[in-house]
C-alpha cells in the first residue's frame, strides 16, 4: 500500500514539474504585430517583394458606382496587374476587402461591400490566381477612407481593396 502511495505522489510531482516548465516560442511570428496602424510593409516572407511593391506596381483599390458591384474598364485594367503580380509572387495570399460609402443601412452596405470583395475574387481568379490564395471580407460603409457629405468624397469610399499577406499562399 505504501509502495502505490509512493508512485502515486511521485507521478503527482513529475505531472506539476512539467507543468512549470516555460512555453514554447510561438511556431508563426505575427509580421503585423507592433506596426503602426497593424500595416505590414516589410519584406514579404523573404522574397524581395513588398506591400509597397504591390501597391506601387499593380495598385490596391479599385472604385465602383453608386450601388453597384460590376468592375468598370479602369478596374479590370487594375485586377489584371493585381493578378499578374500574384501569380509571378506565389507565396502570397490575399484578402479582398470590399467598402461602401455612407448612405444606406448598415445591412445593405454590409451586403454591397461583399458582393463588391466577390466581384474581385472571381475576376482575380478569371485571370489565373488560385481560388485559395484569396479571401474576402465585407466593411460595409464601417471603415470610409473620410467622412463626407459630396459625390466626390463618396466615390472615394466605394472601393474595394486588395491587401497581400506574406507566406500564406500555395
């Protein structure tokens, strides 16, 4: 009986002795993390490619109509160079987020926004980019670039944007 008592407290401390131990560094280190507004314009994973190349090379915005999710000429000219890019840097993936101005509901915009992130996914994929390297997300009419009250200032705010993320890709 003393012997089981034995083994027992003796499995009982190696158990909280492993316990103590420290935890293991994390396996994926966030690029993101303590950047000024969260934005990444580093190196992207090694490869000598830059958000800021894919801003400055394909550009990241493309603009819509008042209410609508179709791509105009001058946003198709864009999604071709966004995808071209993308396929000659195939480590990376995408995130396509899709904007609205500020009239109309919350509903309706968040509605408008995702159709608008889905019109660039399928042209982006039309154009040879893999299906999986491309996510989308809806703002809506949460996150204008400004505040506003003109035409102007609301076709600004009808967008959609395309951010790259390093080492996500096929």
């Amino acid at each position: 009986m003393v012997r089981f008592r034995l083994i027992g407290a003796a499995a009982l401390l190696g158990a909280l002795g492993a316990c103590a131990q420290p935890a293991p560094a994390p396996l994926v280190v966030d690029p993101y993390a303590g950047r000024p507004g969260g934005a990444f314009t580093g190196d992207l994973a090694g490869l000598g490619a830059t958000a800021e190349d894919f801003r400055n090379t394909a550009g990241d915005t493309v603009l819509f109509s008042q209410d609508q999710s179709s791509l105009g000429a001058e946003a198709r000219a864009t999604l071709v160079r966004q995808a071209d890019w993308l396929k000659r840097n195939g480590n990376f993936a995408s995130v396509v987020e899709g904007h609205s101005d500020e009239q109309g509901t919350r509903e309706y915009n968040l509605a408008l926004g995702a159709r608008r992130a889905g019109a660039v996914q399928e042209y982006l994929i039309s154009q040879g980019v893999e299906a999986g390297r491309i996510t989308t997300r809806t703002m809506g009419k949460e996150r204008p670039l400004e505040v506003c009250s003109t035409p102007e200032c609301y076709d600004r705010n009808r967008r959609a944007v395309t951010i790259v993320q390093p080492g996500l890709g096929v």
